[in-house]
C-alpha cells in the first residue's frame, strides 16, 4: 500500500462548510485522540454565535482574514481579535469554557481556519449567544 484516504464528511451551510478532522468519533489512527475540524466562512458571513459550558476550544486562521468577537458571558469582558493568514505573526486563540465567541469573514475572499479541542461536539454544550458590538 501507498497511501490510504481518511473520509470525513462536509457539512455545507449557507455561510460556508465545516469538516471534522481529527476526531475520537473515528476509529482511523492516529486520529482518534483529538477533535478538530476545518471551517470555511464565505465573504461577510458570520459563524458560531455560541458559548460551551464545558468544552475548551483553539483556533488557528488557516486562510483569509476573520474578526473573532470574545465575551465572558458572566463578567461580560469583550475581546475583538483580528487573524488575518498574511500577518506577519501567526497566533492561536485559546477560548475557555463560558466564552462566547462569533466569527466573522472580513476579507473579500472565503475564510479557513481549523478548531481543535479534546473533546467532539455536544449539542447540549453548545449554547447559542450574540454578541452585541460596542458602538
């Protein structure tokens, strides 16, 4: 053998598509240790809009330039971040648990960036939360 492929599903959505992958819901190794999946935002989309009450989180701008708007939802403290993949630097974010964060594609091209975390989705642990921009 040569080589081998590793299938993941694309879940499309109007905003852009997301693939998981790396994940301990796949029994390929060595893969099964983390969580993580591939996101892509087209222009001026927005996506997450939530918080996790458990589940830690790190992202890392893949491609494209995206606004990541941060809220502690119980002292309510605000972060905006700008990742942009030309920088000079290259940062990835950590988001604890009862952080609320939005992501938006400001580029005039599709946005990527990878998430990863040691544990996979939880829809009960995803708690939907809008942001409200300072003015």
């Amino acid at each position: 053998m040569i080589y081998k492929e590793l299938s993941r599903v694309k879940h499309k959505r109007e905003e852009g598509w997301l693939s998981e992958l790396i994940s301990m819901n796949y029994r390929d190794d060595p893969f099964n240790c983390l969580h993580s999946y591939l996101v892509l935002i087209k222009p001026g989309k927005i996506r997450a809009e939530h918080y996790h009450k458990r589940k830690e989180e790190w992202l890392a701008i893949t491609s494209g330039k995206i606004s990541l708007f941060l809220e502690d939802i119980k002292s309510k403290e605000k972060k905006k971040i700008i990742l942009d993949s030309n920088s000079e630097d290259y940062k990835i974010i950590y988001i604890p648990p009862l952080v609320a964060h939005t992501i938006k594609n400001v580029g005039d091209k599709e946005a990527s960036l990878v998430v990863f975390s040691k544990t996979s989705e939880d829809l009960e642990d995803t708690i939907p939360y809008k942001i409200e921009e300072e003015k």
